[in-house]
C-alpha cells in the first residue's frame, strides 16, 4: 500500500476503483457484491488480499475463506471458515448448533437454518460493516453455495459487502450461485485481464501472466526453475480436462492430434487451448518457450512420460507423419522393439544427415542397429552408421569394422553395403579387408560401384580399375566433386574441372546424405589447389572452416582447415599454413585421421622446413604414420614434404629418394600431375644442389615444362628457375624474369622471392650491381612477408648470399639510428612504416633521411647501398 492508500498492484487501478467505490456505498448502509473474474493466475486473489486488508484498516469485520476442490465434498465447509474469523465465543456456539440442524435432510429445515446463520452472523456484528470475501467460489461446496446465495439476497439493505473471485473459463456452465450474483442488481463485475505493459521479450515468454512475470524476475529474467514451477502451478490450478490436454500438447508442440491423445473430446480440447491462450501461457495454441513444454512433462512421472511419448509415437504413425516426427518421441519412450521401428529410425537418420544433424542421425541409427532381429537389415545399417561415424567419432567407426567385415563373409551384407564400408577399411587401414570386399562387387555395374572406383582412384590410385566404363554422374554433387577431381589428377586442371568444382562448393545442401557432403566439398577444394586456383581455394576453405566451427563439427574442421593450410602453402603464407595444418591435427586425434593424416602432416613439414624451422619438421617426422599412408595420395604429400626437409638440410640423396618414389608412384597409378606434387623439378633442384648430373636435371626440367605447356603455373614458375640454374651467366636473367612473371601471376609468395633472389644473383654475375641490389631488396621483403628466414638470410649482406660486400666508409659516418632507418628505406618501407617499426615519428624519419642522403651523397631511396640491409632490426 503507497502512501495516498492505493495498492501497490501493477495494471490493476481501474479494477481498485470500482472496488473502493463499492466500499464506501457498503459503509453507508447500502450492501454491495462484488465478482472479481479473470484467467488463471492472473492477479485476482491477490487483489482481493490487498482490499480486504484496506477495508480492515477502515473498520470492517473482515469474514474470509478459500475454495478448493479437494474440499467439495465437506458440507458447509466454506462457512465453517467464514464464521471462524469471527473470534466471539458465543457466537461461535450458536453457530455450531444453527450448523448442527442444518445438516438435516429437511428441506424447509434447512431453508430455515440458512435463514438462521445468516441472521446468526449479522446479529453479531451488530451496527459494523463486514467484508465477506470468498477465494475461487467455483469450488465451493453446494450447501456453502446455497448459503452464499441467501446472504447475497438479502444483503441490499446491510452493512455488508460481499466480495467473490473466480477463473473465468470458456464454455463453462453457471452455477445456481453464478446465476444469482448476474441478476443481483447490487452485483458489479470486476474483470483482471494479463498485464499489457511489459517489454516485447517479458510478454513473449509469458503471455502478460503476473504469476509467470514474477516468477521470470525471480529467476533472474530468464526461464529458470521458478517459472517452470509457476506454470505447473497455473496448470493444476485449471479446471482437470486441461492438465491431460496440457500434456499431450507439450509432447506433440502443436494442435493437431491432441485429442487422441489426451483421449478427450475436441470440444473439451478447443476449451483447454483457450482457457491457456487466456492466462498467457499459450501462443498461437502451442507454448510459448520449450522450457514451458519440457516443464509440464517433468511434471509427471518417468514412467508415465515414457508412455505418453510411446502414445504419441504410435499415433503419429498411424497417421502417416514423417519418420523425423516419430523418432525423437521413440527415442524419449525408450521404446524400439517393434519391427517397424526401425525403417522409422532409418529414415529419420537420412533426413538427419541432409539437415547435417549428424550426432542425431548417429543416435537413431545406432538405435537401429541394436534392435534388429534381421542380421541383413542389421548390417546394412551398421555400415550406414559407420560411414557416419567416420565423420563424427572415427575412432568408433573403427571399432564396428571387423564385425561388418565378419557379415560380408557371411554373406549378411548386399553390394551396395559392401561398396559403402570399402572406404572407411581403407581409410583406416584395413587394406587387405578392403581389397576382399572389393573383388566381391567388383562385377557389379551400379552407379556406386562406379563412384567407388572413381574414388579410389582419387585416393588410392593403385587399387581403381581405370579401365571400367563410368556412368555420367550427372546432378549427384558427390560424384560431380570426385569426377572433377579425378579429371585433374589424371589429365591436368582444366576450366571445366574448376566450374565442377565451384558449383559442388555452391551447393548449400547436397543430395544423397551429409556422409558423403563433406568429402564431396573437400574433394572440390583439391580440384582447385591441384588447379592452382589458390584464391578460390583459400575463399571456400575459409568459409567453410568458420561454419563448420560455429556447427561444432570437428571432422569438418579439421579437414577443411587442413586444405586451407595447403593453400596457404602454396601461397607462401607460411605461418598460415602451419597454424592450419596444426589445427587441423590438433581438432581431430591421430585415430580419426587414418591415412588421411599424411596430408596435414605433410603441410606442417613444407611450412616448417621453409621457416627454417627444422627442429619442428624433424620432430613431426618422427611420428609414425600408418603404412596405408604410402599407398595413397595423402602419401605423397607426406614424401614430397619429408624430401624438401632432406634437401634443405643438405640431405640431398635422401630427399632424391623421396623425390623418385613420388614420381615412380604417381606415374604408376595415372596421376602424374604437377599441380599433385612436382617431383621432377624437385629431384632436378636436389641434383643441382649436389653439384652434378646436371643433365638429368636438365632433362627433368625440360620434360617438366613440355608437360606443363605454355600457361602460367606455379610449377612452370619454378621449372623456369632451374632452368636459368642450369643456364649461361648471360642467359640466366631473361628466363628468371619470366619466371618472376608467372609466379606474381599464380601468387606464390615463397617461389616468388626465390626466383628473384636467383635473379638478383644473376644481375651481380654480370656485374649489375644497381640492379641486382633492387632486385634483391624487393626480394628480401617478399621472402620476410612470406616468414621465409633462411631465405631472408641469404639475402642479408650477413648472410652469405652478399656477405662479399663491405660496408664503404660513409656508412661508419652514420649514427646507429640513422643506420636502423636508413637500413629500412633500402629495403623499401615508407616513412610511416618506418616510424612504426621503430616507434618515432615520421618527421624524425624525414630528418634521419635527409641527413643520411647527405652522408652517403645520394638523392634517391633506389640508391641506398645494399650493405645498409646487414642493419636492418630484428622487428623488419
């Protein structure tokens, strides 16, 4: 209560008023009643509480008592409470003997006893008035009712006023009490509706019910336990047709069937819904928020849950809903023996898989496989679980593959389940399984078996029948992706190969099952790295990566990020491209890699070794690998990165040996394509580091270049550096400044700055020396960007590589920090990069240079003396 006397209810002044008002009439002699209606837990008790406590406060005998339907069936028992408050002993006697006659069977008796305690009661509050106040009078019982009917007749000319609060209810049939307060001239009706005036979010998760609302607040603003408590609570509080009602609605979310369900009629069924709708506890006739749903069927007991959701499951059924509606209520049941379970749980894993809900489809097909009695039904499922598991749990997928093995010999699984399990043998090393299950459906002509053989000769090359007759993939995105990829491996990037591969990428659903969805996009993604389509392939990757990051989806992840990390590779981002290749490793554990693992691996080797890191890459060589790995494509990543290790610790016969091996396989298998891996330039580059058979390496060379034709690619970039290797001084410049051409074409940073290290070199054996240090500078700063070290330090006067130029006197004339800037200008950072490497400002640098052009008498950045880079800072 505030300080003018109002309460301190919220939306409820209106409702006071009318009240007050009635009041002050009732002290004036003239009795008043008052019907306070409204929804379910919508205020209306708690209104009546704070006026009865105001009209104490101003002097009425306050006569109160609560209805409950548990009490129905005690006569007088809402008298019994009324007369109570009346605390006068010998008022109380009286009463107990006018009660006492009343509950004779007598009909005029009792009209007679009514007539006595009515009397009984105004006698004893004498000239007073008093406040009769009866909570939720629906529930009174039926001699208490008639009682209240005599006093409320009969209290027009009394100080008394007679206050009654009841849940309205739609359709509800009026009592003869109900009847008597609507023709009562003196009876004013006083409706409480939910609260308007909340923000969108409170009323959304509430429907504007004050018990809800302070329940939410309570919680926190959010829907805690006790607004799951407040809703139960408004359920019971309604009439009992709309608690079963309630149920079933939670447990199908929406209308449709609840009927049968709850096993009532659809006229009780339409009341329910609207008495909800009413008290703000339903929208649009489902509940408002799932912890609403999730709170009505906590309510019950674990057994009798189980059986609703096994009721709901049957009906749905019967009726012919999809397998996506039925399963989860099966799976809530804990109930699948029935044979036609397990098609439903089949099917809803598919649908599952489309809308990438793989840990779903896992559960259900898991579900599947336990129950059925048919082992050729049990193995074909089986196989479907562990094609999903490879992509969720390998580890586990791993496990099933001996038993699947042990139903092909048994002849429990058909063709297609024995084409589908080949990949998962394989991918964990099962060669010799595989190669059995192979020859079984090798006879076979079916568009899986071709897809099959189409990826095996993707991924294990040696064991692809070349020779066999394909269908057109068609529209199939998965076949379109290892076609493309196929194409590329074995006949070189092509513009039709890279459109396949864009529009698999672009594709936001792919058809068949989620199983096949991200091989099919990681496949596509090859096709652009082997395409030398670095751009496109860092694009796609990227945002692949980040979906599959915010999906949580850890085989996903790792093999995207372990693309985008070769791409990076062949980028020259070094750094990114260990970072991807060690997450890609980290995401997913060894076990789930299987043979796949020698791709990442192979990367983090290629980037370490280039960052002159060869602690990191012996240390990652050292980890086993199975041997499945050599017998596939992953392999020969693997290899060729464990060769340019060898080669860049001067183990140049070693790193021959791997060079070799990757050539001798690929030419074997048919996928001989330099965008897979560049063995002849690489074997070329190992003989011209030992310092001989140069003829083999020019041999290589021009057989590389003859295969590659005249388009610009990262490996014609690098055959032309070897060339100019093995070139005449003169003739080594103009090749090299091709090369340099191509490669800025391709974006390949690493190769990029080798080629023009080689050039600077070839300018400084024809004693160009103004040229050869603008060369080298800009050399410098792409290997830097590239995180290149020991290329850096070649190209340092440090380093070796100029190590033959000696600083001229003039240098020793400049102070240590016009050296620093001056170091950074030759190599061709602005004055604003300048002064934030070395935190001054640039018109500090502006005076640094301008003293350091006088020193060494030069006008120009371009004439800045190479021996300047031997002080360039370590933060350059």
């Amino acid at each position: 209560m505030n300080m003018s006397g109002r309460p301190n209810l919220v939306e409820r002044d209106g409702q006071w008023a009318v009240l007050e008002s009635l009041r002050v009439k009732c002290a004036a002699g003239n009795g008043q009643v008052a019907l306070i209606s409204g929804p379910v837990a919508s205020g209306k008790t708690e209104l009546l509480h704070e006026f009865a406590r105001h009209a104490v406060d101003d002097g009425f005998v306050l006569l109160k008592a609560n209805c409950s339907r548990a009490e129905q069936s005690l006569p007088f028992g809402v008298v019994r409470q009324l007369y109570r408050g009346l605390r006068v002993p010998a008022a109380l006697r009286r009463f107990a003997r006018v009660l006492e006659a009343a509950m004779e069977p007598d009909g005029e008796a009792l009209v007679r006893e009514l007539h006595a305690l009515c009397a009984a009661l105004l006698d004893v509050v004498g000239d007073r008035p008093v406040l009769l106040g009866v909570d939720d009078v629906r529930n009174a019982d039926l001699l208490s009712a008639q009682w209240l009917e005599y006093v409320i007749r009969r209290c027009g000319s009394e100080k008394l006023m007679v206050v009654l609060t009841e849940t309205s209810a739609p359709k509800l049939a009026h009592s003869p009490l109900h009847t008597e307060l609507l023709r009562h001239p003196h009876c004013h009706r006083v409706d409480v509706a939910p609260l308007r005036g909340l923000s969108p979010e409170l009323h959304a998760v509430s429907g504007g019910n004050p018990l809800l609302v302070k329940a939410f607040e309570e919680d926190g603003d959010c829907v805690g336990s006790n607004f799951r408590r407040a809703l139960v609570s408004c359920l019971h509080r309604c009439a009992p047709d709309v608690l079963p009602v309630a149920r079933a609605l939670a447990v199908l979310g929406k209308r449709s069937a609840v009927a049968r369900l709850a096993r009532v009629d659809e006229e009780v069924v339409d009341v329910a819904v609207r008495t909800m709708s009413e008290a703000g506890l339903l929208a649009d006739g489902a509940f408002r928020d799932p912890a609403a749903r999730t709170a009505v069927l906590d309510d019950m007991s674990t057994q009798d849950r189980k059986e609703l959701h096994l009721a709901a499951a049957l009906l749905l059924h019967d009726e012919g809903a999809p397998a996506t509606e039925v399963a989860p209520l099966l799976v809530l049941a804990d109930h699948s023996e029935h044979p036609w379970m397990i098609p439903v749980f089949e099917d809803a894993a598919e649908e599952a898989l489309r809308e990438e809900q793989v840990e779903t489809a896992a559960r259900y097909l898991t579900i599947a496989q336990r129950v059925s009695a048919d082992p050729r039904v049990r193995g074909s499922t089986s196989v479907k679980l562990v094609r999903v598991e490879t992509r969720l749990n390998p580890a586990a997928a791993a496990r099933r593959l001996p038993a699947l093995v042990a139903d092909m010999r048994l002849g429990h699984l058909a063709d297609r389940d024995v084409a589908g399990m080949i990949g998962p043998l394989l991918w964990h090393g099962h060669t010799a399984d595989a190669i059995e299950a192979l020859d079984r459906v090798r006879h076979t002509a079916t568009v899986e078996v071709d897809a099959l053989d189409t990826w095996l000769y993707c991924v294990h090359p040696a064991l692809a029948d070349r020779d066999r007759p394909r269908h057109e993939p068609s529209t199939n995105p998965p076949l379109r992706a290892v076609t493309a990829l196929a194409s590329v491996l074995g006949n070189g990037p092509t513009g039709q190969a890279v459109t396949l591969a864009e529009q698999v990428l672009h594709t936001a659903r792919i058809s068949d099952s989620c199983t096949w969805a991200v091989d099919s996009a990681v496949a596509a993604l090859h096709v652009l790295v082997y395409s030398d389509r670095l751009d496109l392939a860092q694009t796609w990757s990227t945002r692949l990566l980040a979906d599959a990051m915010s999906r949580g989806t850890e085989t996903a992840q790792a093999l995207y990020a372990a693309v985008r990390g070769e791409a990076a590779l062949r980028r020259g981002e070094l750094t990114v491209a260990f970072e991807h290749a060690q997450l890609s490793l980290t995401v997913m554990p060894r076990g789930g890699w299987g043979i796949g693992v020698g791709f990442p691996l192979g990367t983090a080797i290629a980037a370490a070794t280039r960052m002159g890191n060869h602690d990191e890459a012996a240390r990652l060589l050292e980890q086993r690998v199975p041997d499945g790995v050599f017998r596939s494509r992953y392999g020969l990543h693997y290899t060729y990165a464990r060769g340019l290790h060898y080669l860049a610790v001067n183990r140049h016969y070693a790193a021959m040996d791997d060079f070799l091996l990757c050539g001798e396989q690929m030419t074997d298998w048919g996928v001989d394509a330099p965008g897979l891996v560049p063995w002849r330039t690489a074997t070329a580059e190992a003989w011209i580091g030992q310092g001989c058979n140069r003829e083999e390496a020019s041999r290589l060379i021009h057989e590389q270049l003859s295969l590659l034709g005249p388009d610009a690619s990262r490996t014609r970039g690098a055959a032309l550096r070897l060339l100019a290797a093995i070139s005449p001084a003169s003739g080594r410049p103009p090749v090299l400044a091709e090369a340099v051409a191509v490669l800025e074409e391709c974006d390949d940073q690493y190769e990029l700055a080798r080629a023009l290290a080689d050039l600077s070199r070839a300018h400084q054996e024809l004693r160009e020396h103004r040229r050869a240090w603008t060369v080298a500078r800009r050399a410098w700063r792409v290997a830097n960007a590239c995180d290149a070290l020991p290329l850096c330090e070649e190209l340092s006067p440090s380093g070796g590589a100029d190590a033959d130029f000696e600083a001229s006197g003039p240098i020793a004339s400049l102070t240590d920090a016009e050296r620093r800037v001056a170091a950074l200008a030759s190599v061709g950072y602005t004055n604003r990069e300048i002064a934030g490497k070395l935190f001054i400002t640039p018109s500090t640098i502006e005076q640094h240079l301008t003293r350091v052009y006088r020193k060494l008498n030069v006008r120009y950045r371009k004439d800045l003396p190479p021996e300047l880079q031997a002080y360039l800072p370590s933060t350059a």
